[in-house]
C-alpha cells in the first residue's frame, strides 16, 4: 500500500493523498485515522511518502511518523526529501521501519551505502519512478518524477543493489492512479535482473491486477488510489488474491 | 499478579521506539534504560530488542556492561527475558556477522547457539523481509499459547539463529529452507523471537502478552 502524505493547502495539517500520473491530488484524510483503518484491514506494510519535500513538511512527516508508530504494529516504510544520513535516523528514532530513497540517492548515490553500511540494506528501500522513453527504453526520473535523470532504470537498479539497496520499489509513473493495472512488463524485467524483493507499484484498478502484479515476480505489490475509492479494502484484495491461488496472509 | 514492569534495553540498535510503543498499548508500566541498573528489583521483565550487525551489537552491550549484568544480575533471578530479532540473535553462543573470514564473535551465550548467515537457495532474495508462516513446536509453549499454528508474523532479517540444542527451538518458518524464528529455555526464561511482534499486528500483541504473563522460574513452584 502506498500512502502519500502532503501539507495541505489550507493549512498546517497534513493531509494524506493520492495521486494521478504524478500530477493531480486527491486528498483521503487525516494519515493517522487512515493508517489506523489500513491496519485494521490487514495492510502488510504502510508506505509514507512526503510529497512536498520541503524542511516545514520533513517536521510535519516526523510527527506524523511518531504518531502512525505509537498507534500501530504495522510495518513502517517512509520517505520523500531524504538528502542526508541524519534524516535517516530522525525516522528511525520516531519508529520508522525502513526508509525510502529517491531523487536524494539520485543526486548523491553514496547516500545508499551510507545508510545501508549504517542500518544494514534491510532497512533502504530505493524507489524509482519510471517513464518509458521510444529511444532510450525505461528511464529514471527523479524530484517526484519531474525531472529526467539520464538513467536507464535497470542500470540505476543495479547499480543502488550494490550500493546497498534491500528492496527496489518501482512505479511507472503514467500508471499513476490511472486504474489500468500495473507495467508488468516493466515488473518482469527488473525481477529477472535483481535478486532483492521488488515492489511493483502504479496503476491497480482492480484485485486482478495485484494477482498479476505477484504472478510477474513482484514480491510486493504496492496501491494508493486503489483503497482509497469505492469499497476497496486491503481485506477484500486479499481474499481475491488468496483465491488466485497465491499464498498470502489472511485474517486469523 | 506481581506488578508488570519491563525495561526496555536500549543501545541504539535500530527501532527501540515501536517495541515501547507496543508494550504502552498493552498498558504496562515500561522503561528505557541505556545502562544497567543497579538492582533488578524493580523490574519484573528484561527486552532486549534491535536491528543491525551482530558484531555491533555485541560490541555496545559489552561497552556499557550489558553482558556482565545480564548474567550476572538478571540470570539468576530467573525473570523473563525477551530478545527481539538481532536481541534473539544476541542470546546465542556465537556470530559471524561482522566477524573477520575464519573468525566467530562472542555473544551473551544465554542459549546455546550460532547466528549464520541464511541460505534460501536460488531465486530467493536476502535480506528476508515480509510476512512469514510461524510454525510452533510445542504447543505447551507460554509464548504462543492462543496462538494459531502456522500464523503470519513480520520478518526483517539475513542471519539466522542455530540453536546447538533442539529442545531450545520454540518455533520455525520457511524460506527456501527451514530455519529457526523462536528460541526458548524456560528453566533459564529466556526467549527469543526472530520476528517482530511489535509489528506484527494482533498476533504479536497477544504474543507481547504472553511474555507478560511470564513469571519468574522458582523450583518451589
């Protein structure tokens, strides 16, 4: 499940958000009730991630970790406007279980060994966001998917593997919030060459495209817009996906 | 019932916070403490909890004299100890992570053991992390007692736990192999768990429970 956190504009409050082609927001709530609501639905690991990057939301997204950590037994993966290794420890003292590095690892790769040699690579989760480029093939585009880096998504992969990198997150961004199912192209291609668990994430409209998502290798498959409309829920998807055939925790 | 009070070791190795936070929910009185205390009177449960390198744990137990009070304070009492993922880890006899090649290091040796890097075969990526089916071998065990056989708890982990004796292994999973996810003695009472029940939603509540409901060992009963 991918949670996106962001301030909102109408105040000093954050707001928890999806997202459309990494574009257009959509506010969900307060992050805590909703995270709360996700655990209660069985969710197997909550991602947070900052959208707005800036030092006033890195405050707001510390006390919202604080907060998710103190109320919830539900694995904890935040990120969004890491730049340094302190920042890493900020979260994992308010009780952060992994962190996720982007357009900060992007700019300065080192940051990936730094906190995989600190925390060990269980604890790094890199997140790419991926556009497909006619010539060039899957490309990198960083600072929330605004900016191309001029890396081929595979080499980059590999390249934070080695660094120290324990799963790679990956998200086709036109997929976004679009509902039309998961690059599984894109899936297949990275788990055939990178041996750390990755999580597919962009685009789930329906329980089915989870299924597919785990059937191209994903070892995780991650939504946001997905749960946040009609009556989809993380119980719901399980059940669909237990009953493809895949083995996945239920209710016990 | 004697008066719950567990002190939480903390020696900065990793997410401390959320083992707190977990046994606050439960509504116990709970203490950090990054030094021993002078005397273990006041505390009826010992956590030992982590992340990171086996080396570097040892290595800031050892500093700020864990190991001594451990053993020497804690042990006889007979009190509940709990370690937690590389806390478990830390119980055993010996590790290799950290160690030079050809080298072990030394660990608290409360349960007779090696910590080894796993070995899941092909196909399968290291560290373990997720989700993952615990299967218990005792079912007299305290620690799992209401807990349902083969429930999913939450791993983040490469090494792992070889007890040196089978009757110290609680409990096992699967990940291209077998492998070791809770140590127990309970003449000693001392318990390990190489998930995290303090992320693992209401199972590892009710196992956090469980461990509260642990009283010290007393040959007279």
């Amino acid at each position: 499940m991918q949670l996106a956190l962001r301030k909102s504009f109408r105040g000093p409050q954050p707001v928890l958000v999806v997202t459309r082609d990494f574009g257009a927001r959509r506010a969900i709530g307060d992050p805590l009730s909703q995270a709360k609501i996700y655990e209660a639905q069985l969710a197997d690991e909550l991602v947070l991630v900052d959208l707005e990057r800036s030092e006033e939301s890195w405050l707001m997204l510390l006390d919202s970790v604080s907060a998710m950590a103190n109320a919830l037994a539900t694995p904890l993966t935040v990120g969004g406007g890491i730049r340094r290794l302190d920042q890493v420890q900020q979260l994992l003292d308010r009780g952060a279980d992994k962190v996720v590095l982007n357009s900060g690892a992007l700019a300065e790769p080192a940051l990936i060994d730094q906190v995989g040699n600190a925390y060990g690579s269980q604890c790094v989760v890199i997140s790419i966001d991926a556009r497909q480029d006619e010539l060039l093939g899957w490309q990198v585009w960083g600072e929330g998917g605004q900016e191309a880096s001029g890396r081929g998504v595979l080499i980059w992969a590999k390249e934070a593997i080695k660094r120290g990198a324990g799963e790679i997150l990956i998200t086709a961004i036109e997929r976004d919030g679009s509902g039309q199912g998961l690059d599984l192209a894109l899936t297949r291609e990275l788990v055939a060459e990178i041996g750390v668990p990755l999580i597919s994430s962009g685009g789930c409209g329906r329980a089915e495209h989870f299924v597919a998502g785990y059937e191209a290798g994903a070892a995780a498959v991650a939504a946001g817009t997905f749960f946040c409309q009609r009556d989809q829920n993380p119980m719901q998807c399980r059940s669909r996906i237990r009953n493809a055939g895949l083995p996945i925790r239920l209710e016990v | 019932m004697a008066m719950v009070k567990v002190m939480v070791i903390d020696v900065g190795l990793g997410n401390i916070g959320s083992v707190l936070a977990a046994f606050e929910r439960l509504g116990v009185s709970v203490e950090l403490l990054s030094q021993p205390p002078d005397d273990a009177d006041s505390f009826s449960h010992v956590v030992l909890p982590g992340v990171g390198a086996y080396s570097a744990g040892m290595d800031a137990l050892i500093s700020r004299g864990w190991n001594g009070w451990l053993h020497n304070i804690w042990a006889p009492l007979h009190k509940p100890l709990l370690g937690i993922c590389l806390g478990m880890q830390l119980l055993s006899t010996q590790g290799l992570e950290g160690a030079d090649i050809g080298e072990t290091v030394s660990g608290l040796n409360l349960i007779p053991g090696e910590v080894i890097r796993m070995d899941p075969g092909p196909g399968l990526a290291l560290p373990h992390v997720g989700w993952n089916d615990v299967h218990f071998h005792n079912s007299d065990c305290p620690i799992f007692r209401g807990i349902v056989q083969d429930g999913d708890f939450y791993f983040v982990h490469s090494y792992a736990f070889k007890p040196y004796s089978a009757e110290h292994i609680q409990a096992s999973s699967h990940y291209g192999s077998s492998f070791v996810v809770a140590v127990g003695d309970s003449i000693r009472n001392v318990w390990g768990m190489q998930f995290h029940p303090e992320k693992s939603q209401k199972l590892g509540s009710r196992l956090l429970l469980n461990f509260l409901g642990l009283k010290p060992f007393s040959r007279n009963g």
